[in-house]
C-alpha cells in the first residue's frame, strides 16, 4: 500500500489504479484455475499485492475534496465497505453452492474447483472496474511540483515505514494501528463466540455481519458524512472510540442474543466513526502531494493489525476464555483513545 501510494504521487492515480485494478482480475482468473493450495496461495499473495491499491483510491479521494469536505468523501468510501460487507458475503455464499466441475467435469482437468464460481464473478467486476477507470477516470495528482519524492527513493521497503515528518500523522498512523488490533481481533473471534454460547449457524453468522453492515453504512452516510467535519474529525474519532468500549463489555457478557446485537451496534457505530475519520485526519495533517504517501503508510499500519490482531485475541480465547479478547480490547482502547486525544491543532484552514 505505501509503495503504491508513493508511486502514485510521482507517476500519477491512474496508471497505479489500472495497473493494479488488471492485476487483480488476473488473480481472481489464477483463483478460477486454482486446483491446487499452492495456485490458491499465489493467486491469493498476487490478489494482496494489488489490493494495496486502496491507498490510491484514497488519496484520489483527498485530491479532489477540500479540508471543508474530506471527511465526508472518506465516509463515501466506508459506505462502500460497508455495501460489501453486506453484498458480497452473500453473492460468494450463493454462487459457492453454484459447482461448475458437476456439470462440466472436464474442467477439473484444467483446475476448476468447486470454488471457482465466486472467483469468476470477482474477475468479471475487476473487468467492469478497469473499464469504468480507463473510459472515465481522469487524473486528479497534485501537479504543482514535479520534483515529488526525488530525494526519497529507495529500494528498500522498509525506508516506507520510517516516521513521516508531518506533525500529527505518525501519531494518527499508530492510533489506528492500536484501535484495529483490538477491532479486528472482536472480527475475528465473533463467530467462535457466537457458536460457542448461542448455537448460531453460518446462516445466523452471516445474518451478524449483515447487520453490521447496515449499521456502517447508515451512520457513515447519515452522519460522518453529514457531521463529521461540523463536529470535528479529531472528536468524531475519540467518539467512535469510546463507543467501542461498551460494545466489546457488552459482547463479553453475552449469553443472549439481545446483549450481542448491542454490542455489535456500537461496535458498528464506533468504527463507522473512527475509521474515515482517522483517514480524514492522516490527509489534513499531509500536505497535498504528499497524500498517497502518508495514506499508504496508513493503510498498511492497518492492514499489519488485521495480521497480529486476530492471532493475539486467538490466544487469548482459548487460553483465557471466550469473553477474554473482549474484555483485553476494550482496557487497551484506551490507549489509542489518549492519543488521539493529544493530537496536535491542525494547520490553519483545516478542520479540527
């Protein structure tokens, strides 16, 4: 993501986007053909590659929103999450029940699974998104100063990682990494707990993360979207945080379904607040054509605590109890809460 954002700041959003948009249908074809691990693997590794491009997407969004309206164009972006958090669940679940090797078996000799299906309608939307991007997406990078990044490339990825020299972002950076790895670890372990004390299905499962869903995209489009910058993105954030604390105690006490949905409610809540609005933060706390940057450095931070954050609150499940990674992640949101609680002002003309 960071290496995508970089090189989408000195080469521009629109080849970084087409690029990596194609690569991406093209792992989805690698998936349709995956009839072995290891094809899966490669198509899987390749599909992260290219994912990394979400760091673009963003920063096409902060290029064309003004500090007045950059909170309300990040939530645009969480309300599409959130659409596919409820579409796509359900189109994979349906069309994996679609086994293409039944009635073509000479397809297995080429790799097709009983999987392949949702693989291929993932490779046609990739299609459509490139064909949308290269008919109708027109270039939005800064071009006030071609001399972007001249001083700062390396080869090495890891200079990506090195402490950004704009007050505010690094501090908002490790925030959002803390604030995921308690999140995605709530993510992570809910369907364990919900079988474990409720009995639930994969329907009654799939029908938690709908709802979910539904709660995300109506507080991001109904209020980020609407309050954010009215508010304050620094004080929507450490609402949506302090949100999450009673979301994560409630679920940890859970015996009953009532006390779970209320606690994924202000889960939802909390991080349809938190999330666009920590990215607001990130871009207004950037200069300009430094945005994919800064983004991608943020999005990776992000991506780093959907890695550590599942296995940490997987441990503590199973050492310490279902209600355990609950109960952890709500006392350590604290510290994410406190930091951002110490943000420095923003820069004249922006939102505080």
């Amino acid at each position: 993501a960071p290496f995508g954002g970089r090189l989408s700041d000195r080469i521009g959003r629109r080849p970084v986007l087409l690029v990596s948009v194609m690569g991406l249908a093209l792992s989805y074809l690698l998936w349709f053909f995956s009839g072995s691990f290891t094809l899966l693997c490669i198509a899987r590794i390749m599909g992260g590659i290219m994912g990394g491009n979400i760091s673009t997407a963003t920063a096409v969004v902060a290029d064309v929103t003004s500090s007045s309206n950059r909170s309300k164009g990040m939530a645009f972006i969480g309300i599409a999450f959130a659409l596919g958090f409820i579409i796509g669940p359900a189109m994979g679940g349906i069309l994996s029940m679609i086994d293409l090797t039944k009635s073509f078996p000479q397809l297995a000799s080429y790799g097709v699974n009983p999987f392949s299906t949702p693989a291929l309608l993932s490779f046609i939307l990739s299609l459509a998104s490139f064909s949308l991007l290269y008919k109708k997406f027109k270039e939005t990078r800064p071009t006030n100063d071609q001399e972007i990044h001249k001083s700062k490339r390396s080869s090495n990825p890891l200079t990506l990682f090195k402490p950004l020299p704009y007050a505010g972002v690094n501090q908002t950076n490790i925030a959002h990494f803390l604030f995921l790895l308690a999140f995605s670890g709530m993510e992570f372990t809910l369907t364990f707990l919900a079988v474990e004390r409720l009995s639930y299905t994969s329907l009654d499962n799939a029908g938690m993360f709908i709802f979910i869903g539904f709660v995300l995209a109506f507080v991001q489009g109904g209020v980020v979207r609407r309050k954010a910058h009215q508010v304050g993105e620094k004080k929507m954030a450490l609402m949506g945080l302090v949100c999450l604390i009673p979301g994560l105690l409630s679920i940890s006490f859970a015996h009953t379904t009532f006390p779970l949905f209320l606690g994924l409610f202000f889960l939802a809540v909390g991080s349809a607040m938190t999330i666009p609005c920590l990215t607001s933060l990130v871009s207004l706390y950037t200069p300009g054509k430094y945005q994919g940057e800064a983004i991608g450095v943020f999005r990776s931070l992000g991506a780093l605590a959907r890695v550590f954050g599942p296995l940490l609150a997987c441990l503590l499940y199973w050492r310490g109890g279902s209600g355990a990674p609950y109960i952890v992640g709500a006392i350590f949101l604290i510290i994410p809460i406190i930091m951002v609680f110490k943000l420095p002002k923003m820069p004249k003309g922006e939102s505080a």
